[in-house]
C-alpha cells in the first residue's frame, strides 16, 4: 500500500485541466502499488487512475512504459491506456513529480489465484508477448543476470543474519546460473513482475493488466518462468502442479514453447527466484526508518528457488510428469 | 492510510450478494481513515464505501453510528447513507469482522483549509447538531472530561519523554480543567472529530461529512472547539483569526451561540485540545512493533493548548477583537 506524496486541491485542479477529461468529483488515495503514488481519480467524465512517479522509478523509462501499455491496449490487451493531455502528451508534472492519467480498468486480482486464474494468466502472458513484438522502444532489462552479482554484494555482508547459510548459498547459485545463464532464447517485451497483485479478473475472464514498471527485453520464457514463482506455489511454499500445468497450458495455447525454452524453463525459474530473494533482501537489510511499507520475506524467494533446483525441466512443472500435456513448437 | 484486513473474492462476493446492489467490477483499498479499513466497492450499480470495522471500534456502538449517519442523511446533510441489505440491517459480518456498505459521497478533503472553507464548515457543523436534536439512539462521549485522568495515568510515567516538563504541564491543566468543567451547557449529537480529512468539498459547496465513528452526545460547543483547533491553525500552529472568525460566523448564521458557550469557548477549546494532546500522547508511547500508521504529533495539541490558555472569551477567536462578529442567541 501507498501513497508517498500529497497533491494540493491547487496543484491537481491545474494539473488535471490540462487534460479534456472534465472536472474533477473525486480523488482518493488507493493501496495499490508500492513504487508510484496511486490515486483513484474521478472527474465528471469518467474514472482514472492518476500516477505519481516516485523516487525508485527513472523518469527517463516513463516514455517506455506509457509507450508499451498504449501500444498494448491498441492492440486489445486489457490494460490502462495512457491519457493523452490536450498538447498531445501522456506524461506530465505534478507536485514535483513525473505524473500520468490512466483509464481505470474494472477487475480485481485474486488474492488466492486458483489453477483456473493461472490458466487466464498464462493465456493473457502468451498474447501480451506476441503483442509486444512490434514494440519499437527497447529498454534492457535493469535486473536481468548481470545484475545479481553487483545487487548481493551489496548485501552479501549481512545476509547470514536472515538465515545462517544464507550467503553461501547464495555465491554457489551465483556462480552456477552465471556459468550456465542462456544467450539466444526467443526475447521481447517481458512484464517482469506479473505478480497476482498486477492482473484483475471479473467474473469468469482475466479483465486486464496493470503496473507494467518493470518490463523490459529479455527472454520470453524468463517471465513464464517469474509467473510460475508468483502464481503457482501455495501458502506453505509447495509447488501446485495443477496450477503449474494450467499457466504452462495457458501459455502454450497462445504461444507454443521451444524444446529450448522448455528444457531451460527451470534455470529461468531458478534465476527469476534469485533476482527476487535479492531485491527482496536487500530491502530487508535496508528498511528506511520510518517506512510505511513493510519489507517482503526474502526467504520465501530461497524456498522457491531450492524447489527449481530439484526440477530437471518443464515437465517438472505439470501434473502429467513425464507426459507433455502442454503445445510445444515445432 | 490503512487498510488492515484481507477480504478474499469468495467472501467479499458472498457478502456483496446479501444487498441489491449488483455484481462486484472493483474492489479496492484506499487510504482515508486510520481506524478501519476502507474499500471503495464497484458494483455493476454503482460506487460504494465498504468499511470493515477493526479492533478499536465498539461493535456495541455500531447501531450508533450507522443509524446516525442515516438519520442525518435523510434530513439533508451531506454524509454517506448506510445501504441496508435484503434482510432490512445495516449491518453485517465480513472476514470476521463487522462490516457495512455505505453510499459513495463526492468531493475532496481540503488538504490546506482556507477561511472559506471554515466558513462553510461551521455552517454544516451547525446543521449537523440541529438535524440530530431528534436522534433516538444515545451514546455518552468515551473521550469526555471524566475519561481524561484514566489516560493520562496510562502515559503519565513517560510524558517527559517526548517534552521536558510536559508531564507537570499536563497535570496542572488537568486540574484546572477537571475544577471548572461546565455542567449545563446545550448538549446533543456531536461528531467529536470533524478534522479536514472528514470533509469534503466539490467546487464552492461543502459536499459532506464522513467518519463518524467518534460521534457521541456532549456541550454541541466542544465540537465547535474541536473545529477550532483541527482548523484554525497554520502549521506553524499560529492561530488564524480570520479563519476563527469564518467558522464561527458560519456556524452561528445556521446556530446561534448562547452567552454561555461563548464565554465557556476557550475552556471548551483548552479541553478538546487536552482531549487530542492526551491520545495521540498514548499513541505515540505505544506504537505497536510492526505498525504501518505513523503516531501523530502529540507536541502539536500541547502548543494549540497554550495559545487557548490566553484566549479570554469567544472574541478571542475573531479577526474583529472587541466587536462581535457572530450572532448570538438572544
């Protein structure tokens, strides 16, 4: 939950004139989020979500993001679309910080994703890959495997006080997904955080989309790989085959996975674990006093990862073991 | 901000389905009110509030509180009316908590009141005491002159922690207060926090009140002075007599204040501001390990208690010292 910075009555009246969306009737902070300052905007016209960008955000990727989820939503994915101001832009200034008004998308995420939302998931992943391809902005992707290795010196020094081991654990994984990391896999557009926080549903259908402030380029399969990490381990932290097959099967009915994809689909979930259990500890070792937002368990991220390591490829992930029961492509 | 407890789909569509309101399109947390939690409901009918009411909320006093805001609802005042279900309550049990479904009110929190604002703030004030002259329900105030020392015991021991000399400070206006208390002054329904964060506001109007989850029967003056302090005060915390004057002239154009209240003002003032000075005390002393709401300033109440010290009577609060601005009742 979030809300960083406070707009005056002054400052949002202005801002929002700018834009041909009538007056406004109603600005509430939402729980939504834990980079941006969200606002649940409601004008004469219609609903929005107003955006603030804080800190952790580059304002310089602001135009890929917004870029991305228009260019996704021409194309039919159910995702906010940026509202263009009346000079034409979708990006502009309020209280001090890069600001932007989106549609608001009617749904809600599930806060305990079944094998049915994970198949939604994995359908609604396939087809925002296939419709980023044309995508013409590039923004590498600032967490990928190169990343890891200056991200845990940073906390290297402190990690056995989460967990005695922790550290050396993490060194040999390090060095065993930076000898073996893959370089030619089928990339694109990845979302890169399509936590079940980030994708709402209605009734019986997958509604939409949101938060797309961490996508990037990078290999398709690394963000199937991030999704089988957030959507298909229960509470206990134990893997659920039923929903690994319904994302997998999801998936590969829109866009059928390669024999390389498939056979390295446990390296990728190995490493998207890593990339968590580091982020995630170092915001632990690194809490702001005074913080609003609580850290997220780091060790969750290392349960998760000691699972992939026991699977020897995608089949480890379905309910049929041994038999495929998902599209693989020619 | 808050939002404290997690509603899964299955319930919240469970309990949603017990009104004529529709099929939920959105469900989401915001950030108004740090007692409960508060979700703004989309429903294919429309936008309501849902509110589950957490630990430090009465369930004994929620016929109060719901029934008022109905009452005052069907007799003009702008506040959010209760949706009953298809049983006839008001009422229910959500995620094993009491919980209620409220109409959607629009506007805006003033973030800096202006003296416009008070002046309309002292009018709706004034309003809200005359429409709840015929409230059947009663509810003695928790937090009234009597309820005072119990607390204070309860912070005395580390008061000197957050000021030297706050603690003696303390005492002395204790008993100053507790000697002189009136007795018979106008009483009846107040709302008992009336903060700018309660009031909303849509262009030049005052659109309604929210959060009544204080409101009690007490002298309808205190809360003219628990006004006073929540919005008269720069935040230098200087007084600003020109907004004194804008409330006081508004709510007296809709209520005239007797002799009486006016001379008592001051002292009704010292008592609400003792009144805030002494909780956000316990709260600051007692923040629970983990918590996600930051304890407001208690200092900022001792200092809004020290200015009423000098204030002799109600023209103390008004731009024209000497000369009454305001009527009073004959």
């Amino acid at each position: 939950m979030a809300v960083y910075t406070e707009v005056s009555d002054e400052e949002l009246e202005a801002f929002v004139a700018g834009y041909d969306i009538g007056t406004v009737s109603s600005f509430k902070g939402i729980a939504e989020g834990v980079e941006n300052s969200n606002y649940l905007l409601r004008t004469s016209r219609g609903q929005y979500i107003l955006t603030l960008y804080e800190k952790r955000v580059n304002p310089d990727d602001l135009p890929f993001f917004l870029g991305l989820m228009e260019h996704l939503a021409e194309r039919g994915l159910g995702c906010p679309l940026p509202v263009h101001d009346r000079a034409g832009g979708a990006l502009g200034t309020l209280a001090g910080r890069p600001a932007a008004i989106v549609t608001f998308l009617d749904g809600m995420s599930a806060r305990r994703p079944t094998a049915r939302h994970c198949g939604l998931l994995g359908e609604a992943l396939a087809r925002l890959h296939l419709a980023g391809a044309d995508f013409g902005i590039r923004r590498p992707n600032a967490l990928s495997m190169p990343s890891w290795r200056p991200l845990w010196e940073r906390s290297r020094a402190r990690a056995d006080e989460v967990a005695p081991g922790l550290g050396a654990d993490i060194e040999t994984e390090l060095d065993y997904l930076e000898a073996r990391w893959p370089k030619d896999l089928p990339a694109g557009v990845i979302h890169a955080d399509l936590f079940p926080d980030n994708v709402f549903f209605l009734g019986d259908r997958l509604s939409g989309l949101i938060d797309f402030y961490f996508a990037c380029d990078d290999f398709l399969a690394y963000d199937v790989a991030i999704c089988l990490n957030s959507w298909c381990f229960e509470q206990d932290l134990s893997f659920n085959l039923s929903k690994g097959q319904a994302l997998l099967d999801g998936y590969t009915r829109v866009r059928p996975l390669s024999e390389g994809e498939l056979a390295l689909l446990p390296m990728l979930a190995r490493g998207s674990a890593l990339r968590f259990l580091l982020t995630r500890l170092y915001d632990w070792l690194n809490v702001p006093p005074g913080a609003l937002v609580k850290p997220k368990d780091p060790l969750e991220y290392h349960r998760k990862l000691r699972f992939h390591r026991s699977v020897p490829d995608a089949t480890g992930y379905v309910f049929a073991l041994g038999g495929r029961a998902f599209e693989v492509s020619p």
